[in-house]
C-alpha cells in the first residue's frame, strides 16, 4: 500500500491533551469503554490517514500524535496496545520518542512498530537502532495493509489477553483479601473472646485449674501461687493428688475416679499440703469433659469455716459433758433430797416425841425452866421439820415434769380460796373478786399453790388488829393476762422487793409473823416454769399490790 494521506484536523482541546481519538465504532459508549488504544505517531496528515484506514477495520481507539512531544503526552492520559512510529519527524524523531518512552515504567514492554520510507543503505543501521530501543518490528513504505492490521491486531490481542489475567489477577486477590480479612476478624473476635476468659482466669479469688485425667495439671491461676505458696510449674511437675492430706486422700480419689467414669459435677472438701508443709481446707467442685480428658476444677479455700466448725465442735463435746456432770450432779441432788426428806426428818421426828413424851410423862418432875427447855426443843424441832418440808416443795417445783393447758382462773381462785378458808375465817378477812377473771395458760395444780401462797401472804402481813382486806382483779392485754392481788398489809419497802423472791428472804422474825421464806421462792419459779412474770409495787404500810403475768389462752 503506498502512502497514505490524511487531511483530518485533530480539535483544540484533544491536541492539547495529547492526541486525538478516532471514533469509527458505532458501538455505545460503555462498550467502546472495552476497545483497546492503538497510539499511531506521524507527522504526515496522508500517512495518517493510511495507516488509519487500516487500523481501522480492527474496531479498536486510534490515538493519533503528530509529533514525538504529542505521544509523549498521550502516554501520560492512555495505555497502549501498540504504538505505530514513524521514524523521521521533525522535532523528536522516532528513535528519540522510543527512547523517551522506554524510560517510562509502565510502557518499558509497549511493543512499538515503527513505519518508515527510507533508502536501502538506512534499513540495516534504522533497524538494528530500532531493535535496540525495544521494537517489535520495523515496517517499511509502502506498508501492506493486511501485514499491518494482522501484526497490529496480535498486539490488541495480546494487550487484551494480558489485561484480562491482570483483570482475574486483580479479581482473585481481592476473593483473597477479602478471605484474609475475614480470616482475620475472626482471628481477632476469637482472641478477644480468649483475653475475656484469661482475665476472668487470671483475676479469680478462687483456685482454678484445668487437670487431666493422666492426674497432673495442666493450667492454673495465679491464686494457687497465692493461697499454696507454690510456682505454676512446681504443681503441674507432680501428680495433684500426691498433696493431698493422708486421711483425705482415699475419698478425694474415689471422688475423681467417678468423675472420669461419668459423674457430672461433685463438690468435695479435703486438706491439701502447703510449700510450708502446712494444710489448708479446700472445697472442690470439679466437673469432667471425657472427650478432651480434662477435669475443670473450681476449690475455695475453706479453712476458717472448717476451723470454726471444728471449735464448735469440741465446744458441742464440752457441752455434753457438762450437760452428763450437771445429770449426774443433779441425780446426787435427787438422793440428797431423798436423804433429807427420809432420813433426816426421821431423827428430828424422834426429838420431837421424844422431847413431847419428856414433857407429858416427866413435867412434873421438871421445874420450870427444865419445862422451858423441853418446849423449846419441841419448837426448835417443828420449826426444823417445817424449813425440810418447804424445801422439799421447792425443789419438787422446780423439778418436777408439767404440762400447759388452759385453765379457768376463777376456778383456780376457788380452789385456792377453799385451801385459805381457815385463815380468812380466824382472821375475820374481806375478799373481794372481781369477776370475771381471764382464762390463762398454765398448770392448773402449780397455778392453785402459787395463788395459795400470795393470799396467805397477804392475810398474814397485816399490822396487828387490822383486819385484812384482799381484792382480787384480772387485766387482759395482747398476749399477756396480769392477775392482781392487792393487801391492806404492812406494806415491803422498795429495796426488799426483788430478794423477796428468794429462798430463806424473809424480812421479819417467825415470832413477828410465822414463815419460813419459802413461799414467794416457789411463786417465783411457779411463773417461771409457766413462762409468766412476777412482780410487786408496795411501800411501807400501804400495803402491797403483787402481780402474776401469764400468757393468755387465744381467743377462738
Ligand atoms: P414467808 O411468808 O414464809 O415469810 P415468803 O417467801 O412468802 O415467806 O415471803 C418472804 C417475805 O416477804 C416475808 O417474810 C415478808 O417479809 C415479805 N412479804 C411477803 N408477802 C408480803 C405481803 N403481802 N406484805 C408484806 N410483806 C410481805
């Protein structure tokens, strides 16, 4: 084909750019987006238009330079396929152009054709210099049409190939990446999940550990160093079992036994050895996983509660023993009371009908201070009997079993006044009940003795020739009855009121008023042992009001 001309004139803005591009695809312009550039460099409008006559059958972007300056410029908004050169230019010719466009990294392996009509003696030395720069081939004028579309379409076909695999190259390690990345989130959610249980690991008060079922260690928390004394690496060098205390040792390895054949969670308590050969409590809660052939252990140091339930313990022996001294105490008590009832009451019996039949079979023949001293002994001997007598009573009240019930306290104060009938009529006495009384929570037999001694005590302290006057009330309260027994008598001032109710209290002479300081003694631990209350408001000769609180029967 001989030389072709071209008359087209590129626009101002696409030669400022560097080049002008020739649209001869009628294709839309996202599918001419895939056509491929071809950059074609002469400084000849006809040989322009030639060349671009054949390109352009191939369909693809013809850039078009005019100059070695122009391409260069080109290249710096394209990428090529190919590059068509002339050779002789005015200004930079194509040799220079190449080379400058060699320099550039990313066109070092643009393969460029140059196109030249030069004399025969030039072929050798413009091809040779051609090669040098990188040129695939060297085209002399007249260039055939079919040899340059068919060497120019390889190129397009190779540049494409190769943008291709960059395509899928590019495609493939962002499939990579995007692994990589996900890969990595997951390794970071995994150790952070790791760090969580590390710190819970680490900062535990309690001991725990990781063992396998080979019976060593595997990994333990820094309490173990703490509460043992013990370096990570010392506990996990020796069978875990090995420090456990002699007499622990055989349950403790049942127990592990039987979390390695299937038990779930089991909670055990032994000794285990210290560094400093000392043993502390532990509390065990281990729970096995078969499939790795791992025990998860959990222990809480609990010697100070095994201390303490030790102490008590040997305090709860202490008890016992004091409880079987005091049973044993008090059966010597029992026979003692026996001996005093029976075989002191028997002597003093004696001395009594004796010193009586002295009297009645000898008065006459005793003066009468012989006689005086016969009737004190008679005296002295009843008075003695009456203090055993008393005390006997005592101590059966406060011995004795009894049983709570309810009881009517007007029947009681009945049954009560009867026994004081002889009293109130020697001494001419007014008793005034005001009825109705409340019913109590008592024992009746106790309750009636109790009632007993506070009227004939407040029949006997009288001032003598006053004629005693007795009133006999009941308040209710929430759980509480008071029973009150108000006197006329002499009255008990305030610092007598609580020995009172004392065994062997009296506050006057038996030559004053007869008595022998028992009978408040035995109220007293009456309204004790009915879970009552007892007390007094009196003072000298104004008489005494004394009162009994016992718990009132509830109201069906
Ligand atoms: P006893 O009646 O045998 O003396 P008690 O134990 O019943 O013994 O009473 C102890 C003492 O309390 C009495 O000796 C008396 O001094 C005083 N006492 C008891 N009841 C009254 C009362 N109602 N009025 C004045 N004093 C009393």
């Amino acid at each position: 084909m001989t030389d072709m001309a071209s008359n087209q004139t590129a626009p101002e803005d696409e030669r400022r750019n560097g080049g002008r591009v020739t649209e001869t695809d009628t294709r839309d312009p996202q599918q001419r987006e895939d056509k491929i550039n071809i950059l074609l460099v002469d400084d000849r409008a006809d040989k322009l238009l030639a060349v671009e006559t054949v390109i352009a059958e191939l369909g693809q972007n013809l850039v078009i330079a005019r100059s070695g300056e122009e391409a260069l410029r080109c290249l710096l908004h394209h990428e090529f396929a190919v590059i068509l050169m002339d050779v002789h230019m005015p200004g930079l010719d194509g040799f220079e152009t190449a080379a400058l466009i060699r320099q550039r990294k990313k066109f070092e392996h643009t393969p460029i054709i140059f196109l030249t009509a030069t004399t025969t003696d030039d072929i050798q030395a413009h091809a040779s210099r051609g090669y040098c720069l990188g040129a695939v081939d060297y085209l002399l004028a007249p260039v055939l049409p079919d040899v340059l579309r068919a060497k120019v379409s390889t190129f397009v076909e190779l540049f494409r190939k190769t943008e291709q695999i960059k395509r899928q190259a590019e495609r493939l390690s962002e499939v990579e990446a995007q692994k990589f990345k996900q890969q990595l989130s997951e390794t970071h959610d995994r150790l952070e999940a790791e760090t969580r249980r590390n710190r819970f690991f680490l900062l535990s008060i309690d001991l725990l550990a990781i063992a396998g079922f080979d019976g060593y260690f595997k990994q333990l928390n820094p309490s173990w160093e703490k509460g043992l004394g013990y370096g990570e690496e010392e506990l996990k060098a020796r069978p875990f079992l090995e420090l456990l205390h002699p007499l622990d040792r055989e349950t403790a390895t049942s127990e592990i036994e039987n979390l390695k054949t299937g038990s779930a969670i089991r909670y055990f308590e032994s000794r285990y050895r210290c560094r400093d050969e000392t043993y502390r409590w532990l509390g065990w809660t281990a729970a096995p996983f078969p499939e790795e052939g791992l025990l998860y252990i959990f222990a809480r140091d609990i010697t100070a509660r095994r201390l303490a339930e030790e102490k008590i313990l040997s305090l709860n022996e202490q008890l016992e023993k004091r409880v079987l001294q005091l049973t044993e105490t008090n059966r010597e008590m029992e026979t003692f009371t026996y001996s005093i009832a029976h075989d002191l009451r028997a002597p003093l019996r004696a001395m009594l009908g004796f010193s009586r039949a002295l009297l009645e079979d000898y008065g006459v023949k005793l003066d009468a201070p012989g006689q005086g001293f016969a009737n004190r002994i008679v005296n002295s001997a009843k008075r003695m009997d009456e203090l055993i007598q008393d005390l006997l009573s005592y101590n059966r009240f406060s011995r004795e079993q009894i049983t709570l019930a309810a009881v009517k306290l007007e029947a009681a104060l009945d049954e009560a006044l009867k026994q004081c009938d002889l009293q109130v009529r020697e001494k001419k006495a007014e008793i005034r009940v005001e009825t109705p009384l409340s019913d109590v929570w008592a024992h009746k037999g106790v309750l009636v003795q109790l009632l007993v001694n506070l009227l004939s005590n407040g029949l006997k302290f009288v001032a003598p020739g006053v004629k005693p006057s007795v009133r006999i009330w009941s308040e209710e309260g929430d759980v509480w009855v008071r029973l009150s027994i108000q006197d006329n008598g002499i009255g008990i001032a305030a610092e007598h009121h609580q020995r009172i109710f004392r065994v062997f209290e009296r506050l006057h002479s038996a030559e004053q008023y007869p008595g022998t300081g028992i009978g408040l003694a035995i109220v007293g631990k009456a309204v004790e042992r009915m879970g009552g209350r007892v007390g007094v408001e009196s003072q000298p000769q104004q008489g005494s009001r004394f009162w009994v609180e016992l718990p009132r029967v509830p109201r069906s």
